[in-house]
C-alpha cells in the first residue's frame, strides 16, 4: 500500500468527518455516473458513513455501459442505490427551452442531475457529496461553482493523475478508471485562442501543476485567461466607492464575513482537539485540513520546531504531491518558513515565483502554487512551527485573513503543546510504573531465591533476553507466579 495515498486518504476522511460534525449528518448520497470522480468520492463517503451512504443514479441519454458501471461500484462498495432515469424530462427540457449551442445538452443535464441530486439529499436529511476534483474546480465556467448544490466537495484539491491513484487503490476497474466526466471548457473560446482540440486530462493536469515542459506554449495561452476567469467566478465582485468595478488585485481570495464565520468553526474545531484524546498526528491533520478550508487555499503545510537542532520538519500537509510530502527539514533562518520562526512574524508573498527567499521554486511551478502566507506558531512568546498556506493564482492577503489565521496558528500551537506535553507526561509515567515493577519483582527473588540486588536484577535481563520479552513483561510474570 502506498503510504502517501493512505496519508492522503486519512487527511480527507478526517476532513469529512469535520464537515458531519456542522451539517448533523448521519448519513450522504453521492451522485454516480459510471466514473473515477464519482466512483472514488463514493469510496471516501463510504468510509465515513458506513451503511448511511446511498448511491443515486441518474441517467440522462447515457450509454447503457455507463449506467451499468455506476451500479457495479455501487454493489463494489456494498452501497444501496436508486436509479432515477431523466431523459424523458431531459428531452422535454430540450425542447422547451431556446437554443445554446453546443453548450446546451451540457448545462441542462448537469443542472437536472443537480437538482434532482439536492432533492433526493434533503427529503432523506442526507449531506450531499460532490464528486468534482481540481481541473473542474478551476477550470469549468458554470458560474459560482461546478456543483453549487453540494454540501462539501471532499476531492476538488485533487487532479486527474491523483484520482486515478486513489481510484486503484480503491479496486476500480481500468475502464473507469479511464472515464472521466465531461468538461465544460467553453471550446469556442479555446479555439478562437489558437487550439485545434480540447486539452487531454494529462494536459490539464500539466498546467494546473505548472509543468509547462509537458505542454505547448498555444494550451499555456489558451488556458491562462480561463483559469483567470473561473478564479473571478470563485469570488464575490466588490466595486469602488465610486460604483466602478475593483481590479483584481483589489478582490479578495475570499468574502470577508464568511471568511470570519469560518474562522470561529475552526477555532471551535481545534478546541475540541485540544480537549480530546487524539494523537499529535491525528491532531496534525486535522489543523491543515481545517486551516486550507479556511483559507480555501490549495496546499496547507505545518512545519514543527526541534529547538535541540534548530531546524524546522515538515509535520503534516493536506498536499498528494509525492515530493511535497518528502521528508523535508529547513534550519532556522533558512527561506521564508525559517525567517518566519527567526523573525516570530508572518510573511506574505503575492508571487513565490519572484521572492528571493522561497527556495522551491520547481516545486511551485509544477505544484501551481502562485501567493503565500507564512504564520509564526506561538505558546506565549514561543515560537514552535509555522503554517503556511498557497494560493493557485495571484492573492493579496487582507488583514483579517493575516489575524484570523494567526489566531488558528496560536490555538493550534496550544493543541500541539498540549498533546506534546501529554505524550511526555504518560511515557514519564509509563517508565516510573515500569521501574517500580521491576524493583518489586527484583525484591521478590532476593527475597525467595536468596539472592543479592544485583544477582536478582541480572536474573531478570537473562530471562529477558533468553524469551525476547521486556523487562516488564518478565517481571510481571515473576510477580504473578510468586505473589500469586
């Protein structure tokens, strides 16, 4: 099994678990079309919600293989499921309404599915789970979102090539593998840009990624104003006080208020981290995953401090780039991660392309990464890790943006002490029961064997080394043989 996917998989179950917590869902629905998407946000769903997940399937003129794909991962996945055929009210909604080209047949079928999806979810008091993944998220113009409707969207960080990763490790056959939805990738304006065909998934992954060695300079030019676009339908418009439209410098990476509400969830969140029984890698993720909701940011890393070495580990990232994920160690005053905790002040960059502190620069380009915001980790005046969050395009960060996330980086700082403290505190005491065990067994032989304090202790290393058991195990094999 491969450990970054499963890291992967964890983060984002984890995630979802978070989201069940504000909507009070006991169960989810996920609409299934015979593909990846759907298939692998139906693997996920299924791990949260056990037997409350339902499959619903919507065929609107689709190919009988695609309706008969969607229940094999339905039965894959033990899922029950309804099949609700559309294409009769497809037809009639054809029919009716007036013509929109070639975009026409796209936007009605995905809108019924949607609707009829919103519907099936509310009548049972289900969440509904959207299936899009990041070249949909950032590339698809159907305005305001590519699936409004859904509650939580679990895969939209994700690009083709890592759904097809999470797609074999969760079983699914090659040809679904190899079926992707179909995008609405407004071709005419594509075409008047210079293409000749719609990019292939391998190619929108490349400039999603920023690999532009496995692209041509026509597909950089055509896409660039599109995904320029889409970022602007991500947003809410704010105009001047004289009424006329705001540059895109001056629109903010998200609304402010919902940014605020979002906030005080995540606070919330990892309060009652603070207060559980989680483990520090556990708790870990769930602050980057909460962190990039927050942020709506597409990569969150949290690097920790060793104060004994003074260097900086990267601890967790909601990230599935493989080389992102790498054992990764930066010393203090080493790029902008260890200026900050130099510093013990945030770092804001509107471009990692062009800051002479970030180091990764390869790393960015092919990870799409374009703003970062750097956020001191602090217990008091401590500082014990950095937060960072990315943006996929050009981002000013606001000054509420820069508090809020200060006052997550400062109560996830107290989470991660605590936990810390709490791990040192029961191995401490773990080694003090294990002292007193082995004293207590010790004493019994002096006692029984008549045999002196070091006699009795190597008695219980060989009998340790001869049955590969610890020295506690054996010693409480002597005191419930002799005591007892």
């Amino acid at each position: 099994m491969n450990k970054n996917i499963q890291e992967q998989i964890d983060a984002i179950i984890a995630w979802v678990v978070l989201q069940t917590e504000e909507f009070a869902a006991e169960g989810a629905v996920v609409n299934l079309g015979g593909e990846i998407n759907s298939s692998v946000t139906l693997a996920i769903t299924k791990k949260v919600f056990g037997d409350k997940t339902f499959g619903l399937i919507l065929p609107c003129r689709d190919s009988s293989a695609s309706v008969k794909d969607a229940q094999w991962v339905a039965h894959h996945f033990d899922v029950p499921f309804e099949v609700v055929d559309l294409s009769q009210v497809f037809d009639s909604l054809v029919r009716l309404l007036p013509p929109l080209g070639e975009k026409r047949g796209f936007l009605i079928k995905n809108s019924l599915q949607m609707l009829v999806h919103r519907h099936y979810s509310d009548a049972r008091g289900l969440m509904m789970i959207g299936s899009v993944d990041r070249v949909e998220y950032e590339l698809s113009e159907i305005a305001g979102h590519p699936n409004p409707m859904a509650d939580i969207i679990p895969l939209e960080h994700l690009l083709a090539c890592d759904m097809r990763h999470l797609g074999r490790h969760f079983g699914l056959p090659r040809r679904i593998l190899q079926r992707s939805r179909s995008l609405d990738l407004n071709f005419q304006g594509l075409k008047r840009s210079g293409l000749e065909s719609q990019p292939t998934a391998a190619q929108l992954d490349a400039f999603l990624a920023g690999d532009v060695s496995r692209i041509s300079p026509v597909i950089q030019q055509a896409l660039d104003p599109l995904k320029a676009r889409v970022a602007r339908l991500r947003r809410l418009p704010l105009h001047s006080p004289a009424g006329s439209p705001a540059s895109p410098s001056e629109i903010p990476f998200s609304d402010e208020h919902d940014t605020y509400d979002r906030s005080i969830e995540a606070l919330s969140l990892i309060s009652k981290a603070i207060t559980s029984d989680q483990y520090l890698e556990d708790i870990l993720r769930l602050i980057v995953m909460v962190t990039a909701e927050v942020m709506k940011s597409s990569v969150c890393s949290l690097w920790l401090l060793d104060e004994k070495e003074s260097v900086l580990r990267l601890r967790a990232t909601q990230s599935i780039d493989s080389e992102y994920l790498k054992d990764r160690v930066l010393k203090v005053g080493e790029g902008i991660v260890g200026k900050v905790v130099a510093e013990n002040r945030a770092y804001a960059v509107t471009n990692v392309l062009t800051d002479p502190i970030f180091k990764e620069k390869d790393l960015a380009r092919r990870m799409g990464l374009v703003s970062m915001l750097s956020i001191p980790m602090r217990v008091g005046e401590r500082v014990i890790g950095v937060i960072n969050c990315y943006t996929s395009h050009p981002h000013v960060f606001s000054d509420l943006q820069v508090n809020l996330l200060t006052t997550v980086a400062n109560q996830a700082a107290v989470a991660i002490e605590k936990t810390e403290l709490m791990v040192k505190t029961k191995v401490i005491s773990e080694e003090l029961e294990r002292r007193k065990i082995i004293e207590r067994a010790k004493d019994l032989l002096m006692k029984r064997l008549s045999l002196s304090g070091e006699e009795a202790y190597r008695w219980l290393q060989k009998r340790s080394m001869n049955t590969r058991k610890s020295m506690r195990e054996v010693s409480e094999a002597v005191l419930l043989a002799m005591e007892g």
